[in-house]
C-alpha cells in the first residue's frame, strides 16, 4: 500500500511550520483510497481527535461524507500514538508529521493494522516535495 500526498494537504501541513503549536496538535485526514492507494486531498487540524468518544467520531465522520480516511498527528510520542490505537482505527491512515529545527516538514505515514495487537505499519508516501 502506499500514499498519495495532494499538494494541497502539503500546503496544509506546511503551514503549521508558522502557528504556534500545543504539544497535541493532531486532527484528521481526508481523501479517498483507490485500490491499495490512500489519496490525500485535505488536512483537518481538531485537537482532540484522540480522545473523541466514538459516536461523535461517527457523527463526524458523516459530516465529512465518507472522506475521512485517517489522521495526523504533530511530533507524535509513543504515549499519543497508542491512544488511536484502537478498533474505530482501523484500517486508517496515520501521517505522523515532525518539524526539525529549521522547522521543515518530515512526514512518515502509515496504516492502523491489527494481528492481536493494534499497531503501525509503514506505508510508502509520496509528496508534492
């Protein structure tokens, strides 16, 4: 599987470079997925998206229309990681974005996969750079 990144979902993470960030900046990823490809269209920055209850996840996930094909999360410790660990998960993307000094965008992207645990599973991802 791999991930297809629009230059507009770049765009998005990129401007995080110049807002003020709280340690938990996350929120959701939507696009669509063809085949064994996630294309992502749009960053939704929502900074509770680890801790939402599941039926407003559902709630949210109709707003969006069937869009909603994942999340990301902004220098991602193993703690927050293991809290979208979880089965409304599932079969979801996860772009974990970091910010080096110079405050560049590094992204590694994978997919919430399950074999007796829930865990990370790397994807190849492309992007506009």
């Amino acid at each position: 599987m791999n991930v297809q990144l629009s230059p507009e979902a770049f765009q998005c993470l990129e401007v995080l470079r110049f807002i003020p960030q709280k340690p938990r900046t996350a929120g959701f990823v939507l696009g669509h997925r063809r085949g064994r490809t996630f294309f992502v269209e749009k960053i939704f920055p929502f900074e509770k998206v680890f801790s939402l209850p599941l039926e407003n996840f559902h709630s949210l996930a109709q707003v969006f229309g069937g869009k909603l094909i994942g999340f990301f999360s902004l220098n991602s410790g193993q703690k927050k990681i293991q809290r979208i660990l979880k089965p409304l998960a599932y079969g979801k993307l996860f772009l974990d974005v970091h910010l080096d000094t110079r405050k560049r965008v590094s992204l590694k992207s994978y997919i919430i996969d399950y074999d007796q645990e829930f865990y990370l599973s790397p994807l190849k991802l492309t992007s506009p750079k």
